[in-house]
C-alpha cells in the first residue's frame, strides 16, 4: 500500500498539511536536539525528510529505516541527488531492528508509530538501541482538543484530503483512505504516553503543534 504512494507522498504531505509538515519536522529536531556528535536512527523514514532534517541540524550520521522498499528507494535518491554522505538507508521492521544495544543517542519516527502492528514492541526495542540519557521523539497525528478545530480536522481528514490526496497520486491501493482510519483508531495522547512510559521512559513531554493536528512526544 506505501509503495504505490511513494512516487507522490512528499507532494501530497506539502499540499494536505498545507506545508506545516516540514516546519513539524523541524521542530521536533530542534527538540530533540541531536548535538554535532549524534548518532540518530530514524524509524518508519519513508521518504526521508526528518532523516535529512537531523543531518542538517549537524547529527555526525543518520540511519533511516523504513519496511517499504519504494520509500527508501525514493529516499535513496534524494540523498544521493544532495550529496549527503552521512545518510544511510536501510529496510528493516520497527519491533526488530538490526542494530547494537545503545548505539544511538536520538531515535525518531515521525507518523509511524500508528502504522506499526505492535506499538508497545517497537516502543521497548526503540528503548533498547537509545544510549543511557538517549532521546526518543515521536511525531504523530492527534484529534485537537478544542471542539470546533476538531469538527473542521475531521471534515477535512475523512471526506477532503482522501479524495484530493487520491486523485493527485492516482492510488489505487485505498492507502489515503486507510490514512485518516488510522488516525482515529490509534492511541489517545494519555494512552501512548503510557506506552512510552511502560517501555522504560522516565521522562515524558507532550507538545501539541497546529492546535493539537500533530503532537511532538520527546522523552528519555
């Protein structure tokens, strides 16, 4: 299903977030704050943006992975398009990753963690790779909390960017239909910061973003 959007999904993450998903992005480096010496490991990358955003604020090397072979493809190319030689792009599954027990001192998935079948497993195997006082930041969509934004974000992530999204990537696989579902039926706020803390997190903040579209959770 991501496959067949990969073509169009940077486009379409513009147009449907009217370009507040790079400013997301940023920030949530900036919270994250990798330092020049970090190492961080970017999970669910797709087509490589937040990997490229931490190689920016001067991470010393990312590694981004993704489960679909057509987003690190298009990654790959945009890396390579660059010129960035501190990225390295690998598939690989968010609750197994094939990397050594605290190797990493910033991990991060940006709208992922929702598409994952067993959110708790990736949660304590991201617990795992992160280095004693190592950072974990989560992006992720959220229902805002003020009633009226909420009515206006649902009329417009189930009956609008469906189709608009739709139309715009020619999809046939019934992904941008699947999206805005996923949305709705994944952890409330509360909930996923108890998974976070049940994976062994101390520390927790939750900053809401865009009225409440999108939370940063950075915790340690």
């Amino acid at each position: 299903m991501f496959g067949a959007i990969a073509p169009s999904y940077d486009l379409n993450n513009r147009i449907h977030s009217f370009w507040q998903d790079q400013r997301w992005r940023r920030r949530g480096v900036r919270l994250a704050d990798p330092g020049s010496d970090a190492m961080v490991v970017d999970v669910a990358c797709g087509t490589g943006d937040l990997a490229e955003a931490f190689l920016k604020a001067g991470a010393s090397q990312v590694i981004g992975i993704d489960f679909t072979p057509e987003m690190l493809d298009v990654a790959r190319e945009r890396a390579a398009r660059a010129g960035l030689k501190r990225i390295e792009y690998r598939q690989g599954d968010a609750t197994q990753l094939e990397l050594p027990t605290d190797s990493a001192d910033v991990l991060s998935i940006a709208f992922g963690i929702r598409n994952v079948n067993e959110p708790a497993r990736a949660l304590s195997e991201f617990r795992r790779i992160l280095k004693p006082g190592g950072r974990l930041l989560i992006l992720e969509f959220s229902q805002p909390t003020n009633p009226i934004i909420r009515v206006i974000n649902d009329l417009y992530t189930r009956r609008i960017m469906p189709w608009t999204a739709t139309m715009l990537s020619g999809d046939r696989s019934g992904a941008y239909r699947y999206l805005p579902r996923s949305i709705e039926t994944f952890l409330p706020r509360a909930e996923l910061e108890q998974s976070i803390r049940d994976a062994g997190f101390e520390t927790i903040r939750q900053i809401p973003m865009t009225f409440g579209v999108c939370v940063a959770y950075v915790a340690s």
